[in-house]
C-alpha cells in the first residue's frame, strides 16, 4: 500500500539551481521542492511569486514535489 502524501499550497520565493525552488507553504513553513515531470514535459514555466500546490512525503517534511501550479489572476484594464 502506497503512504499518503500531504498536499499543500504555497509560494514561490526563490528559484535554485537544477529545477528545485524554495517554496513557503500555506501553514508558513518554508521547503525545497522540485518539479514534477509532468509539468516538466509540458514546459510550465514556475516563477518567483507564482502560486503553486506541492505534495509532501510523510518521511521528510522538508522536500516536497510541484505537481500544478495555479492561473494568475489577470488584471481588468479598463480602456
């Protein structure tokens, strides 16, 4: 049986080498995460200030996995 995972939402705050990001999470703790391959196929760009949701191993809370990262809002420009 395969150990659940825990997802979470946060945010981009820095970009590191190698894929990997350092993400602050929803509950205010700060990881390092690294892009799922899926995302990784379908060349998302992830950039610091997106908003992201990240599946973490029960074993090591401190790395986690980007598996989707969300729509920014577009701005309504009235002209």
């Amino acid at each position: 049986m395969k150990e659940q995972k825990y997802v979470h939402e946060g945010l981009i705050t820095e970009s590191l080498s190698n894929g990997m990001f350092r993400v602050l999470l929803d509950n205010d703790d700060l990881i390092i995460a690294y892009i799922s391959g899926k995302i990784r196929r379908s060349f998302i760009r992830i950039l610091p200030g997106d908003k992201v949701k990240i599946e973490v191993s029960p074993y090591d809370s401190t790395r986690g996995r980007i598996i989707y990262r969300f729509e920014k809002k577009k701005k309504d420009s009235k002209d």
